[in-house]
C-alpha cells in the first residue's frame, strides 16, 4: 500500500464529509474538526476516513479532517481555521505545544471542545488521547534480546534508538520502554541511546551508515517510525547487512512502528532483519479519539485539569515470532482495509 495512495498531498483542510445519507444526518450534531499530523500518512488517512465514519453513525456529527503536512506552523495556523469554520469541538496533532496554546485558550473561551492526540499540550490541561505503546516498545525490546541471546548467546548486546531523543512523549512510549525491555533479558546490554533522526528517511540512512561503520558491533536497532525504518533498512543494505538467515539473527535485529502492508513483507520474510512492529490501529484510535471528545461534550469527561488527563488506547507488537503471519494480516485488513 502506497503512502500517497489514498489522498493528495498539500491540503491545509481536507473536508472528509460524504454526500451519503450518514453525511447528511451529520448535520444535526457537532461538528468536529480531527487534526492529523500528516494526512499522506496511511495511518492517518485511514485514521481520518474511520473519524468520520464513526462520529456520524455513532454520534450523528460532522468530521471536517485538517492535514498537518507534517509541518507544526500549519498544524498551529489550523487551530485558527477551528473558531473561524464554526467547529463545536476540536481533537488535535499538534507538535509545537507552546505555539499552539494561545489559540487553543481562545477557542477554549469561546466555548469550543479541545482535547488532543498523542501528547498533552502545555498546561492548557485539555484531555489527551493516546496509543498504549510503551507496553509494546518493552514486549519489542524484551522479544529482541531474547532471539540474540538464544542465537548468539555469547554475543555482547548493543542496541540503539533512531528517532526523536528531546520529544517527551516518544521517550516515555517508545525509547526507554524498549530499552527496559532489553534489560530485563539482558542488564549487562550496553544502550547508545537515542539518535536524533527526526529529519526522516534519508536521516535515518545516513546515521545507520555512520554508526555501523564505527561501530559494528551493534546488534538491536529499534527504528521509531515506518519512515525512518525505510533509511535504516536501506543503510543496512548499503553495508551488506539487514539479513536473517532463514529466521535467525546475523547482524541485527530492527524493530519499526506504524506496521503497514510494506513492513508486513519484510517482517515475516525469514531473510530480513526486521522483525517486529508496532501496530497502531487506525479504526481503534479513531473511534477513541471520537469518544473521548464527545464525552466532554457530554460532560463526562472534564474539557480542562491539572494535569492533563490522558486516556490510552491499545497497541499491538506485531511480531515474527508470537504472531502468526495469517493474524497479522487479518489485522492489517482490519485496519487499513
């Protein structure tokens, strides 16, 4: 599955609102404005097509999606376009927190419903929605080291983190969770920390090639988005690695998050040194971000606290070894259609 397939590019709104008969009861609810930080994103495309299905049928409101473009000046300036379309509520992406706070308080104290995906943004105090990824980082991380350890058991282990080392809520999800794993199979493992390949692919490639070349020796690699793995994968067959031999570890072991149908071949090819992935369910998360923003319409649920709170949706380890290849690819039907 193509990651442009599905939507084009360049959108600052993408209206997501059918001419169906669901569309037209939308009408009569809320209209809701659902941020993604990137709609040429698979995850996010089909996140924003299940929002909009689910809050008409189950809420009888209105999705209007806006594309983040993976750039945080838009995902800022849209909060503006949120009071000027005459949106009852609001679930956001947002990567600038504190650019992005004065016009979430505005919209606030214009009586607009906000709360937000993924981190809690500043002390705005709006509820957050988020994907329960630390339980899978520490299950990808425990699952690593026990493959090396039973195929190289007197192999030191070196692991690595490729992603975003200053972002809070991908340190507490995704890169100490994974490396707790590690140590709890192995606490003499040596961690060389995150690397900040927050630039993308090509990033990511470039600081695999540099890294092996001085060192090796490194053995576990958890790639922090399907992006960035795309660099990695590439930067270990540039230095003739990135192989399993008919399911068991040479060099490496890579794990990657945002699975998708790419990952899938590579992940269950007993040849390639991918061999997990986090599985973050669009039709799940777009259901719970939904819920969530209707509980606070419906006051079940605070608009504002202090803190935050955060609400976590499931995750899945998609795994070469505890799940079957025929589970997994019901699950990425499932999800992505």
């Amino acid at each position: 599955m193509n990651r442009k397939s599905l939507f084009g590019t360049g959108l600052l709104v993408a209206s997501m609102v059918a001419a169906t008969t669901a569309g037209a009861a939308a009408q009569d609810g809320p209209r809701i404005a659902f941020f993604v930080s990137d709609l040429s994103n698979v995850f996010h495309q089909a996140q924003a097509a299940e929002a909009e299905r689910y809050a008409a049928e189950e809420y009888g409101a209105e999705v209007v999606v806006f594309d983040g473009q993976a750039d945080s000046a838009v995902m800022t300036q849209n909060i503006d376009q949120v009071a000027a379309g005459g949106f009852d509520a609001a679930t956001l992406h947002i990567w600038d927190a504190e650019a992005a706070t004065p016009g979430i308080n505005d919209a606030l104290e214009q009586g607009i419903v906000m709360t937000s995906f993924f981190n809690p943004i500043g002390d705005t105090g709006i509820p957050t929605a988020r994907s329960d990824e630390a339980s899978v980082s520490f299950e990808m991380g425990k699952q690593m080291a026990e493959a090396w350890k039973e195929a190289h058991q007197d192999t030191p282990i070196v692991m690595v983190q490729l992603g975003w080392p200053n972002h809070t809520e991908v340190n507490s999800g995704r890169t100490a969770p994974f490396a707790e794993g590690v140590l709890s199979v192995d606490p003499d493992a040596e961690n060389l920390g995150a690397l900040d390949a927050s630039a993308g692919q090509e990033a990511a490639k470039q600081i695999i090639v540099d890294l092996l070349t001085q060192r090796p020796e490194v053995n576990l690699i958890y790639s922090e988005a399907s992006n960035l793995t795309v660099g990695t994968m590439a930067g270990l067959s540039q230095l003739g690695r990135g192989t399993f031999d008919n399911g068991t570890p040479v060099t490496e072991i890579v794990a990657s998050v945002d699975f998708d149908s790419v990952e899938f071949d590579q992940v269950y090819d007993p040849n390639s040194s991918l061999k997990l992935s986090m599985g973050l369910p669009p039709v799940e998360t777009a259901q719970g971000r939904i819920d969530l923003i209707m509980d606070v319409i419906n006051g079940d649920v605070a608009p504002t606290s202090d803190p935050a709170e955060e609400y976590f949706y499931k995750a899945y380890p998609i795994s070469y070894w505890t799940m079957p290849q025929e589970e997994a690819q019901e699950w990425l039907d499932a999800q992505f259609g």
